[in-house]
C-alpha cells in the first residue's frame, strides 16, 4: 500500500481516538492509545467490548473498525494448521537440530521452528513473511506483532539471538516503510536492544506483573500493553491494575484467547 494511503488511515485513526492517542511516533507510523481498552482477540475475531480501543488480530482476520488493529503473525514458527504447507514447499527453512531432526516448540504440538541461522536463509524466510507484511498494511492494520522473537532459546542451541534480530529487523525496516509501527512481544531481557536492533515502537507483554518485569518494559518503551492470564492468581491482575491502571493499557485474558460463544472465554480491562 501507497504510503500516502497508509497516512490516511492513520488520520482515521486518530479522527476516531483524538482524545486519547499520541503524537504520531515517526513519520506516518501512529502509535496505539496509552489510556484506551486493548484485547487480544490472536484466538478469533469478535466485536471488542466497549472502551477496547485497540486490539491485536491474526493476520487472516480484518482490522477492527475504527479502532487501532495490530496485525499478529508468528515469525519465527509455524503455526500449527500451516506446517503441512513449510513441509511440502519450503522444507529447507524449517530447523533441524544436530541430529537432523526438526525443532519442534515443545509446548505448542505442531509448531516447528524456523531457520534464522544465515543470511540467505533470513532472505528466503523473509521473502515469504514480507507478503503478510503488505497484506497488513493493504487490509489497514496500524501495527504488526511478529510472535516467538524468542524461539532461538528453545531451538538446542542451533539459533542465536542475533540471528532472529537480524530477521525481526528486515520485518521492522520493511513495516516502517509501509507507515506500521512494530511490536516488540515479550523478550523483556533485550533491554535497549528491542529498539536498536529490532527497531521495535512499542512492547505487548504477557505477564509481566507475575514475573515482575513491568517496569523493565516501561524503562524501554513509552508504551507497553499488559496481558495478564486468568489461570494464575487473581491477585496478579488485581496488583497489576492498582500498580499501572491508567499508565498503559492491561488486560485479563484466558489462556486461548477464546472468542465470547467459548465457555473458556474470559475478559476484564482496568
């Protein structure tokens, strides 16, 4: 998309959020609300319940109208109903540890790691992610959320941190020059890195009052979003929103992500 119409969408944006959105945070990129609602609807899309000013959506599913949309995609993995399509046409880009056997995440079956180890690799990688990149921007996402930065620690040691930094910035660079901003999701321990080597805008963590890494985040970042899980203890949220409430957007999601017709489907914002 024309970066003159990825302007205009983001004059919508703040036409439909004034009273609360910043000032643009680069030229043509718009950062997210600090003080609206966010949920994460990753699982499946719905109508956001009232005051939700921004949302993150899988990159199959439409923006949310007239609100701030994040683009999620899983960067540096397959997602688990993909892998049959990396397998049959692109097999080379999946990791293989030592033993030549495929990385497998172990705790998600069916998601596989990708191959970030060298720069032709990255290249090939990042000329089939680059496409979901402009699909984002066609569709009016404002953002991308590229997931599992940090698949180089679970991958036996064959992935490095530089390498999928050298991947994650290819996306950043190609994001800014269609006008998105870039989310930098978890990963607390890159510190000021997030920024100058992943030339990440803003960061979306989960849990991070539970492991007490809110501030770490805020250190880095001018804008944090908070996602915090109804399977730990309610005094987590609760600790979270009499700590932060109103500094940065914090939600209470379950697990899944569920959509609002799954009896697992929980949602509070504060």
């Amino acid at each position: 998309m024309p970066i003159l119409t990825r302007l205009l969408l983001g004059a919508a944006v703040i036409a439909a959020g004034a009273a609360c959105m910043p000032a643009a945070h680069a030229a043509g990129i718009v950062l997210l609300p600090p003080n609206g609602g966010y949920d994460s609807q990753i699982g499946g899309h719905y109508t956001p319940p009232p005051g939700v000013m921004s949302v993150s959506r899988d990159r199959l599913s439409p923006p949310a109208p007239g609100l701030y949309s994040i683009c999620y995609f899983n960067a540096f993995q397959t997602q688990a109903e993909e892998t049959g399509w990396w397998t049959m046409h692109h097999e080379g880009l999946l990791l293989r540890n030592r033993d030549g056997k495929l990385v497998e995440d172990p705790d998600w079956p069916g998601e596989f790691f990708l191959d970030t180890s060298t720069q032709e690799k990255r290249q090939a990688l990042f000329g089939i992610i680059a496409g979901w990149v402009r699909k984002c921007a066609d569709d009016g996402f404002s953002a991308i959320e590229p997931d599992n930065l940090d698949s180089w620690t679970r991958s036996d040691g064959v992935l490095t941190l530089q390498n999928n930094l050298a991947m994650v910035r290819l996306l950043s660079d190609l994001a800014h020059e269609l006008g998105l901003a870039v989310a930098q999701k978890n990963n607390v321990e890159l510190g000021s890195e997030g920024k100058t080597l992943g030339g990440f805008d803003f960061a979306i963590a989960e849990e991070c009052e539970l492991y007490n890494e809110c501030e770490d985040y805020r250190r880095v970042h001018e804008l944090v979003i908070e996602i915090e899980y109804t399977d730990n203890d309610p005094a987590v949220f609760e600790r979270a929103c009499a700590a932060r409430a109103g500094r940065h957007p914090i939600v209470l999601r379950d697990r899944m992500l569920s959509t609002p017709d799954s009896p697992d489907y929980r949602f509070r914002m504060c």
